[in-house]
C-alpha cells in the first residue's frame, strides 16, 4: 500500500462529508486549543507553533465550509421556491416552445 499526502487528504475529505464528522472534528480542535496538554509544546521554536498553526487552518476550514454550505442550502431553497411558482405559471408555455435537435459532430 502507497501511503501519500494526496491519499491521506482524499480520505479525510471524504469521511467528513458526513456533517457528524465534520462536527466531531470541529470539537476536537477547539478542545485541544483549550487543552493544556500539546503534542508538540509552544517552548519548542518551530514545531511548537507548526502544529497549532496545522489545527487553526484545519478549523477555519471546517467552519467556513459549514457556512457557506448552511449559506447555499437556504440560497437554494429560496431559488426554488421562487422557480417553482414561475414555473407552474409558464409550464404550458415552455413545452409548446420545445425544440428536439440531435446532436451533429463538426471536423
């Protein structure tokens, strides 16, 4: 088995598409921030803050996800709510306007 960064990043991606997970992580990394204890200690000179560093960007990407997926969803259900009921009042007259074409490649 081949390990890689790209399969690691791959297999993250897809187990937080589970909004459970995403949560969980998002605990587990305001709880380590407010934990006294660290993997790496902050008295070491770069790894100290490396790994603070990793933790802050993997929760604003958390988050910022969260919002502007929460941000879509009732984007959204506004546009359909709002093409539902045009499109109730122009169904009629969007079938009678209907074009069959098929398709011709061009060399």
């Amino acid at each position: 088995m081949k390990f890689s960064i790209q399969s690691l990043y791959t297999w993250y991606r897809n187990t937080l598409r589970n909004p459970k997970y995403r949560w969980w992580v998002i605990i587990g990394t305001l709880l380590y921030f407010l934990s006294p204890i660290d993997i790496a200690p902050d008295f070491l000179p770069i790894v100290g803050e490396l790994d603070d560093v990793f933790l802050l960007t993997l929760l604003v990407t958390e988050v910022s996800g969260l919002m502007i997926e929460g941000f879509k969803q009732r984007r959204g259900n506004v546009d359909a709510k709002a093409t539902n009921t045009t499109e109730d009042s122009t169904s009629s007259a969007n079938t009678a306007n209907t074009i069959d074409v098929d398709a011709v490649s061009v060399k």
